[in-house]
C-alpha cells in the first residue's frame, strides 16, 4: 500500500518520462499508451526501467518493501539498485542486511548509520561476500563489530573509495592497517573515536598504502602522535581535510609535515592540541609563499577553486599568540573570524580576540580611509 500511493501521486510525472499517457486509469484499470509497446494492466507487467525510476523517487523503506512484491520486482531492483540506506532501521537491522544484501549485489553506496548497535560480524561478512562493487559504506557507530569485520572488508570490496567507522571502537589497530593493504582507493576514511585503532603503526600503513586519501578524520584518537601524522603527509601528499581534534599527543612536527607536503590542504582541525605553538602557524602561513608558483598553475587551471586553508580549528590552542594568528589569516583570506563566517574558529583563546580577518579590516577602517567621490 506504501508503494501503491507513491506511484499513484507521482504517475503524472513518471509516465510522461517514459512517453506513456497517464489517465485516471491507467496502473489500477489499464493504461494505454507507449511504454514498451505493452498495455500495464497488472502491477508486474510496469517494465523494470519504470519500475525503478518511480522508486527513485520514494524513500529506501519502500524500495525494501517494493523488493518484496514479486520476483519481477525483486529482480529489477537487484539488477538497478546502486545506493541503498537502511539507517531508518530501528531494531533487527543486522537481520535486514542478512535477508537484503545477497539480492543486491550491485551496490555502490550503503549507508548503516545507527543510534544504536544493531549491526554484527556476520552482517558485514555478507556485505563483503555479495557487494563487491561497494564504493562508499558507512557503519558508524556500529559499536559491536569486530577485527573481523575490516579483515572482511579488506577482502570482499577492494574497490571502496569512502568508509565511515567513526564510533566503532573495538576495532585494532592491526586490522585498520591490514584493510589499508587491500582497499588502496580509498579518499575518504572517518576514524573519529576509534581510539585503538588509529594508532601512529595504523597511521603508517595508510600514509605507504592509501597515497589517493583526501579526507581523514582522526577526532579524538589519543593515541595518534606525531610520527603517524608525519608518515600522512608523506605518504598522502593529495590530502583536503585532516581533522586531529583531541589528538593531544601531536606537536608543531606534525603541522610542519603537513604544511610542507600537503599543499592542497584545506580544512585543519586542531582543537585542543595544546602543544601547538607559534612555530605551527607561521609554517602554514609561509607555505602560500614557498608555493606560489605551484598553487599559482592551479588556480589557472581551475580558477573556481580557492587556494589554500579555508577552514581552520584552533580552539583551546592556549599557547598560541595574536602575531602568528593574524599572519596565518592574511595569508589566508578564505579564514573568516567575522560573524556567520566563522571558518577560523578560536573559541577558548581569549588571547586571541584581537586576530581578524580581512572583513574585520573592511568593518573596521576609518571613515577617513575611505576616499570621498566627486560629484
């Protein structure tokens, strides 16, 4: 009945896509018109590619509940499903992926996302055995699972370009490495809270095996240290964002690194680092001069693109002073300290009140400054 009143609101719009004339009776009496020169007058005779373009356009509980309709159905959408999120999952989760994944082996994305853990082993152990074409998967805050998991993973679907384990805290540091072994695309990886397993060995094996990583998210991995950060910035010279958040082990050596070879940095996350210094700050700073050339050819290439650091987080940084902040932001006109523009956040540094941005410049300037026009 789910499906039934989605197609019925938005059969209009459907069928004319498909060059069929929609009428007050076409799936329930009849319809006339082209689709594939055949009259619908059953809900099995809808051709697959109709099918699914009306399912695009309803939520995945009823692209769930649609599978189950007949084996037609069933089949269209194991041969056209690519994208698939079940975190409208309450409970039983684990049980779904068990009843659903080996019907949908042509997954691309798959997004289990959970408020609580419902997702174990062998769930995924299925995921890995039937979706080997799996690009982009999101088991964050899947507190059960184990090594057995990534061990899984690591050899069902090489092919993962962006994985969310934030939250999943039983995993080891030895597994983390050994996934980065096998699934060497990887772009995006989110590691926020997995406290054992983003360790500085974790953190070497990804920086010599995953060289393509634009975004890593260590938030909150007290184990990560300078050597690991380190063997990142060798290792993934192409990174975009780098979130150490509550990394408090690491040091001005590892901004450094990352200044130095990631010249395509964007976002830095550094809350509560309080071994930063000064020497961090000017570093980045100074990286927009010993780079210009380079950043330079690619602006020209993509203009659309902006250079360098547009976000930065230093909040409680309490040993960083005004000097090194304010040359950081000049370099860096994309860092905004003015209201709604918060992309320099300095929350917890009131030593830090003074720094502004180039708004904060223009806010400020004198009346005087401001040449007078001629009438």
């Amino acid at each position: 009945m789910i499906l039934l009143g989605a197609i019925r609101r938005r059969r209009p719009m459907v069928f004319r896509a498909f060059g069929c004339v929609s009428t007050k009776d076409d799936i329930d009496g009849g319809m006339g018109g082209p689709c594939e020169g055949s009259k619908i007058s059953e809900w099995k005779d809808i051709p697959a590619e109709l099918l699914l373009r009306i399912l695009s356009m309803v939520d995945d509980q009823t692209v769930v509940v649609a599978s189950g309709v007949c084996h037609g159905w069933r089949d269209a959408i194991s041969w056209g499903l690519t994208h698939l999120s079940l975190s409208w999952c309450k409970k039983d989760m684990n049980d779904l992926v068990l009843s659903l994944v080996p019907k949908f082996t042509k997954l691309q994305v798959l997004i289990l996302r959970q408020d609580s853990p419902q997702l174990l082993d062998d769930g995924v152990e299925t995921i890995a055995r039937y979706c080997s074409d799996l690009q982009e998967l999101d088991l964050s805050k899947s507190f059960r699972l184990t090594d057995r998991s990534l061990y899984a993973l690591a050899h069902g679907c090489p092919n993962l370009l962006k994985l969310n384990i934030s939250g999943c805290s039983a995993f080891s540091d030895s597994a983390l490495g050994y996934l980065s072994g096998f699934c060497r695309k990887l772009k995006s990886l989110n590691l926020c809270g997995c406290v054992k397993a983003a360790s500085d060995r974790a953190l070497k094996a990804i920086g010599s095996n995953c060289n393509n990583l634009q975004s890593l998210t260590l938030g909150w991995c007290d184990l990560v240290g300078d050597e690991g950060v380190k063997s990142l910035a060798y290792g993934c010279p192409g990174l975009r964002a780098l979130d150490l958040c509550g990394c408090v082990l690491i040091t001005d050596e590892s901004v450094i690194a990352l200044a130095n070879n990631c010249l395509h940095l964007r976002s830095l996350g550094l809350y509560y680092c309080q071994y930063i210094t000064d020497k961090a700050m000017y570093s980045l700073a100074q990286r927009r001069v010993k780079n210009k050339h380079e950043m330079w050819t690619s602006a020209r290439k993509n203009r659309q693109e902006e250079e360098g650091l547009t976000n930065l987080n230093i909040s409680q940084c309490t040993a960083l002073t005004p000097p090194a902040v304010q040359a950081l932001c000049d370099s860096f006109p994309a860092l905004h300290t003015c209201s709604g523009r918060h992309s320099l956040i300095i929350s917890g540094c009131l030593n830090l009140t003074s720094v502004h941005c180039a708004c904060g410049v223009q806010t400020h300037r004198p009346a005087h400054a401001v040449p007078h026009l001629a009438h």
